[in-house]
C-alpha cells in the first residue's frame, strides 16, 4: 500500500496500530493533537514550537516542510495518536524522533511504531545506523530506546545520543 506521497503505509506489530505519512489533509488532526498534549510535549524542554504552533503554522509546515524528514502519523484504526519520523541526516545514517498523545501511552504503540520505522529505513532506505537524541530526565524515551536495541553513546549538555547499528553482520 501506498499514499499519495510515494511513501507506503506501514503496518506495526500490534493490530489496527499503522504508521501513515502525514499530508495537508491531517492539518486539522494533528493541531488538535498538539493543542491536547502541548503541556505533556514541552515538560522535559523539547518541543518549543509545540507551545506557539497554529493551524496555519502547522498547514505551512506540511505543505513546505522545513527539513527532509519522513513523516509518519500513527493512527490506532482511524484516529491520530502519535508521529514519528525518519531524518535522512547522512544516508545510510538516519535519525528518528516521535511522540505520542498521552492518552495513548503505556501500551506499547511507540515501540512497535518506531520498531516498524527502522525496518523500513533498514529495507526500503537502505539505513545502516540509526540514532536519536534524548534530552536528560526523559526516561520514557529511553525505555523505548532500548526496548529497540539502541545504547547510549554520546553524553551532551542536554541529551543523551543513541545509537542503533542495523549492518547486516550485527543482526
Ligand atoms: C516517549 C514516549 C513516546 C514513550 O511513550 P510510552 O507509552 O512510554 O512508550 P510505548 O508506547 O512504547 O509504551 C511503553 C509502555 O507500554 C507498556 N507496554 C505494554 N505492552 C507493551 C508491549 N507489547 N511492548 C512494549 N511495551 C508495552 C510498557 O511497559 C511501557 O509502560 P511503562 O513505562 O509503564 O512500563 C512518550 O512518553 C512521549 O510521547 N513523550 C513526549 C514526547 C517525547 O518525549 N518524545 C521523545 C523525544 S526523544
């Protein structure tokens, strides 16, 4: 299956949980997801743009973006729950980043969204290293992390690097 960005619709280990990218015709779901979750999204410092995001900004963003990521929505049957992305920073080395609605955390979805993102970068992309930033005190991020394989490799100021090796030799 495919939409019509070229990009497939990708299915996750748990039933009715797919990973579907994100076009204009998700504007008005997605600001309600933000507009829902703004508080939750901005209580470790991240997501800046969460708290001042608008119809309008978040129409212009779709329709322009302002990087080459691959956007994914998570979508539980019909309804958003969650984005998640892959960001071609130095192909074949990707990065992701996700969130989800609060009210859909605690069962799994991130983990089997992100684990079938990876598999498509791995795949479709050709990805062989995957990494992901994550700012201290965020630990659910980590869980998710390393529930997928990733270790910590890099300590900043503000984050913790992770990283996922996908060569084929390393399984
Ligand atoms: C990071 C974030 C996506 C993690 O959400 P999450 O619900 O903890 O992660 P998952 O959807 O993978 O669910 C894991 C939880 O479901 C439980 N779970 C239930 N069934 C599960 C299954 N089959 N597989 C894995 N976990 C399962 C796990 O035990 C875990 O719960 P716990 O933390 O209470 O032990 C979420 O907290 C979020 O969106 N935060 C705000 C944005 C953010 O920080 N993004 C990341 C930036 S780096």
């Amino acid at each position: 299956m495919a939409d019509d960005l070229g990009l497939p619709i990708l299915p996750t280990s748990v039933p009715g949980l797919t990973l579907r990218p994100l076009t204009v015709d998700d504007v008005e779901a997605y600001h309600e997801l933000i507009v829902r979750n703004r508080e939750y999204l901005t209580r470790h410092g991240d997501y800046e743009e969460m708290k001042v995001a608008t119809r309008e900004s978040v129409a212009r963003d779709f329709e322009g973006p302002p990087d080459w990521n691959l956007r994914f929505g998570l979508r539980l049957e019909d309804q958003l729950v969650g984005r998640a992305d892959i960001n071609p920073v130095d192909p074949p080395r990707y990065s992701i980043g996700y969130w989800l609605d609060e009210g859909a955390t605690g069962r799994g979805y991130m983990t089997a969204a992100c684990a079938a993102l990876i598999d498509f970068a791995r795949v479709r992309l050709g990805a062989t290293d995957v990494f992901a930033g994550v700012t201290h005190g965020n630990d659910r991020s980590v869980a998710v992390l390393e529930r997928l394989g990733f270790c910590a490799v890099a300590d900043f100021e503000r984050y913790t690097r992770f990283y996922l090796s996908l060569h084929a030799d390393q399984g």
